[in-house]
C-alpha cells in the first residue's frame, strides 16, 4: 500500500523530531540527539517486529533510516525554531503515534488477530518509539503525565476496528478515520487540556 | 499443563495490579493505568519469548490481555483500599516474581537448557515486567532498593533446579518448590525489613 | 574466529564491571548487583540478535553468562578500589562498547546490510547493554550527558565500513581499525573532556 508507506515515513519524520526536542532540556550533541532521534522513530514498530516475530521492518529499506538520520539533523539545527511552537513535542509525538498505532492495528486485522490483540498492540507500537524516547533523555514518560494521552490511542483504535469489522469500512477508510480520531482528539486534549472526568482521574496520591 | 496456566493468569493479575500500584505517586487516568497494568503483566513473559524465538504467549490467547485489563481497571478503582494495605505493591510484585521465574525456568529446563541459563531467564522473566512498570512510572527500580530482591529469585530458582535435576522432584513439585521459596523469602524480606549481611551490600557511597 | 570471540568475551567483562559500578551510588546488594552486571553484559548483544532475527547469542554458550556473573561478583568486591580509579566506568563502558559495536557491523557486512544498517545496529548494539544498565540504575543515559558518547561510535564505525568496503581492508583489520578508533577517541574525549564545536551542541535550554 503506498499510502500506508507514505505515511510510515511522515510518521517515522515526526517521531525523529519529537526525539530531538525531547533531549532539549539536555546536554547533548548533534550525533547524540540522531541517536535518540532514530530509537524514537523505529522504536515502536521494531517492537511490533519482534511481538510478532516478523522481519523488522526498517532492515528491508533503507529509507526508514534516512528518513530518521536527515530529519533528526535538521531538527538539531532548527530546534529553537520548532521549540518555540508551544507543544510541538506534544503534538509531533500525536502525530507519529496516530500513523503508527493505527497502521499497527491494520497489520493485526490482516493477521487474522482478535480486536483486543489490535488494539494492544497498536498501543504498544504507538507509544513505545516515545516510550523508549522519555526513557533515555530522563523525562517522565507521557503515560504518568495529567494530560489525555493513551484516552485517545485506545479510542481511536476502537473506532477503526468496529468500523471496519462491524460497519464494513474498507481497510484504507477504517485506518484513515482510526488515526484522525486519534490525531485529533490528542489534539484537541492538548490544545484544550482536555482531563479525564476526575473519578477516572488518580489525584496524586503521594 | 493446567496448574501452570492458572498460576500463569495469577501471575498477570499481581502483576496488572501492581502496575497501577506503581502509577499511584503521578497523575494517571483509568486508560493509562490500563496501560502501565498490561505492559507490567505481559512484559516479563514477552522478553522471555523473544529470547527463546518462541512465540509470543499473549497472542495465542485472549485470556492474558482480558485479565491483565479487566484487573487493571478493578485495580484503578480500588486503589485508594489496596493501597491502604502497607507495601501491597511489593507483595504483588513478589507473587508475580514467583510465579513467573519459577514457570521460566521449568521451561528452560524443558528445553535442555543448563541451569545458568535457567536461572538467568528465570530472572529476567521474572523482574522484566516489573522493571518496565518502574521504569514507565519513573520509580528506582527495585533492584536498587536496600531491600532483598534479586536475592530470594535467585535462591528459589537454584532451589527449584537442584531439586529438579539432582534430587529427582517432579516438575511440578521442584515448580511449586521454587516458587514457594521465592515468594516466603521475599515475603518474609518485606514484613522483617531483612538485610543482605553488610558485607554484601554497597553502602551508598555516592 | 577466535579473536572475535575473545574480544567478545573482554567486551561482556567490561560491560558487567561497569554495571557494578553504575549501581553505586544507590543501595545494592552483591546479587542485585550481578543482575545488573548480568543484563548489562548480554543487553546490547540481544538486542542485536532480536533485531537481526538471529538465535541469542548467549543462549549457545554458557562462557557470557559466566563471565558476566564471576567478573558481576569480583567487581562488587573490589568496588571501592575501582571506583578510586576516576572514570573507571567510564572506560569500561569505553572499552566494552567499541568491542561490541565494531562486532555488530562486521555481522552486518557479513549479512550483506547496506553501511547505514550496519552503522545504525552497531551503535544500538553498542549502547543497548549501557542504556538499559543506566535506566535500571535511575541514572542519566550517557547519551544525554555533556560528553563526546555516541560520536566516537558513529565515526569508528564509519571508518571501519570505509575502509573495508572501499578500501579493501580485510574483515579483521577493518574491525580492529573501527574498534580502535572509537575506544582511544572515546578514551581522549574523557580524559581531555572534549566538547564538539558549541555549533553542535544543545546548551541545556531549560
């Protein structure tokens, strides 16, 4: 599927990014944040891989690393710029996980896997490249974080996998209508700081 | 064999709950707790399978990821009365610990795998899911806690191989052996505070 | 080939010993402080085997597990000794780390992967083992430290590639080439605490 590969490489592109602003708040140097910026960006689908004993994908093209390496260099140099976008982690890191998590959940439906396997391992490929990200530059990693995060993830994967096993959305509008959901509402948490209702809220018990 | 499934599922239901234990000192919602309970529970096993290139258990049965969900959530809502409950988090923990390394181990030993290499899954297996739950949660490791840890894994385990291989106990009496003795020993670590002797134990020296 | 065996089995005692030594600013006891070593020793080089779909290397010999866990407990022993030596770590992880990356991309030439798959899984192979080390020790990863860390890497494996690949050194030469030049560039960056030019470095903008 060619749009499924354009938009592996746009997400592949802002998961780079969001490595780079990650390590921001850090020492660190140009090969350094490439680095982080490539774990960041086949973190989670290297993950998939792996759970589900296929070929790692970034090994068959080398185009998943170019991608990482050239973007992760050009957000090192233009990092004041992006920084000064407020949130542009937040919402680069939206935008990879959309792409990856609902891509993710469309390799599972052709495996002929169960929806809570979908939807587990779209999560799983969403937010590990970020996971991994938070891990090695020190930060709290946005799953303990106030704002709505996996909320959306795990919504959006549920409106892609009902409506394309129940209503009979094809593969390609089912994906397309998963990742926006998802895009869109982590969007709208962050530009809004959107919370969850607060009896599904744990108010900082310590 | 059934007993091994079942204490396989007790397992990711410590497990499931430990993680939301874990996510108590930050801000989390149901749905990222959800999350943190999943990775908690199906890690440990995930790493073993990867490591053995056998296939990845929880995707060849739903019955994982529904408990390690279905907990998570019960979890989340009764947090504040497990929480009450001193030290719940090390308890599950140290239950889940049990019996997953006792479980990886019986299977290197399946496999004809020597004992060192048993014993070194065993652990892993045992501690991974734990230690990504740390780590996702940014908490130290429980590695790095003056309390006994790898301690009464490492000792079970040992206790479960010898028994196995060179006293000739049943698979399933050394299993049950090696778990026991890792679940009182720690048990007993927690409620006692027992210590390494000093000799054996890095006195801070940063 | 034995030299690379040997050179694979110093690279698992540097590792352990530098696992040792990232635990001591915090409370471990001596078999805490083996897992550490133990997961320290192994990480990079699984990663490696996961990532190339190739049967974990330590799973078919039982010298890296022994290693790892003999040099684990001297190191825990002698600690307060190699801790007077400043950057004792430091030159561990120095020295284990060009002994494996150097190892990675000569399997990955093997392998017939373009350069940029061989540079890319020689570095994560590298700093695999290190970064799970500093993330279970609640440390900040090397990568994100004011230090020369991930370009030593990149650039000794790009002469070891270089001069293989276009100017015909043999495998052997090639890798002890690429070898070298990460540990003594590596070895000058910290005993002359070298910076890259401000130009490519982030100046800790929070």
């Amino acid at each position: 599927m060619d749009l499924l590969y354009i938009s592996g490489l746009l997400a592949t592109a802002a998961f780079a990014a969001s490595g780079v602003l990650a390590a921001l708040g850090k020492h660190i140097d140009l090969f350094g944040a490439v680095v982080v910026a490539v774990v960041t960006a086949v973190g989670g689908g290297t993950l998939r891989d792996l759970i589900l004993d296929a070929p790692v994908f970034w090994l068959r093209d080398e185009a998943w690393l170019l991608v990482a390496v050239v973007i992760g260099c050009f957000a090192f140099f233009l990092r004041s710029q992006l920084d000064r976008y407020g949130n542009a982690l937040a919402y680069l890191d939206a935008m990879g996980v959309a792409l990856v998590a609902a891509g993710a959940l469309q390799k599972c439906i052709e495996l002929g896997l169960p929806g809570l396997h979908g939807v587990a391992l779209g999560v799983i490929t969403g937010i590990g490249g970020g996971l991994i990200r938070d891990t090695l530059t020190s930060r709290d990693t946005l799953l303990v974080s106030p704002e709505l995060y996996a909320t959306p993830i795990i919504l959006g994967l549920t409106v892609q996998y009902v409506t394309h096993q129940w209503f009979g959305l094809s593969n390609i509008a089912a994906l397309f209508l998963g990742g926006a959901t998802i895009f869109i509402f982590r969007a709208l948490a962050i530009r809004l700081d959107l919370r969850m209702p607060s009896r599904f809220v744990n108010q900082w018990s310590e």
